[in-house]
C-alpha cells in the first residue's frame, strides 16, 4: 500500500543545477515552496544553496507556514554575471514523526525585473 509520506522513502534529496549563468544584471530566484514536516531548526531542514553557502533556511522564521504553499524570493545581486551552483536541499536528520508529504518545490524561476 502506497503512502503519502517520507517516512518510508528518502530521508534526504537534492536538486541541483550546477551551470545556472545569471545575467549581468540583479536577478531574482523565485519558487514556491510546500514543507509538511516537522516544525524545527533541528530535524526536517529544508535550504536554498549557492555556491555551497546557504540563502535561505525557513524551518523556525517568523515567515515561514507549515502544510502552506508560499511563494518565496532570493535576491541573487551578489551573483550577477557569474555562473552559480544552485541547490534546493532537504535532510529530515532522522527517522522520526516522517509521516507528512514532505518538501515540494515548484514553479522555480530566475529572472530580472522589466523596467
């Protein structure tokens, strides 16, 4: 019987994209975001990573609602004109209270605003 859950999967997956060229100009990473996991900066993590170095980690802010589809935005200034490691990562660090849908990414978008 199939279940709805990462509790009898992985307990941890990346995706990557190792060869994004951001345009010269300040763009803008934009996805939305589903977490049904625990509510923790401790176990279930869920980070945006460029380069290897984190640019945003939800679990436990202020903005961030659980089982709520939310729409997020990284300002990638700091990268323009260059070609970046992009990783969307998830690690539950345990094998426990797994029974949620887990980490959805969607609709994931670079870009630049029109002027």
């Amino acid at each position: 019987m199939a279940k709805s859950n990462f509790d009898d999967g992985d307990s941890s997956a990346v995706l990557v994209d190792d060869g994004l060229v951001l345009p010269p100009t300040a763009a803008k990473l934009a996805f939305w975001l589903y977490q049904d996991t625990e509510k923790s900066d401790a176990y279930d993590l869920f980070e945006v990573r460029i380069n290897g170095k984190i640019v945003l980690q939800p679990n436990g802010s202020a903005e961030f609602l659980m089982a709520t589809s939310q729409l997020w935005t990284i300002e990638l200034a700091a990268f323009a004109g260059t070609t970046v490691k992009l990783e969307f990562w998830f690690d539950t660090g345990d094998k426990v209270d797994n029974t949620g849908l887990g980490v959805i990414s969607d609709d994931i978008v670079v870009g630049v605003s029109c002027k």
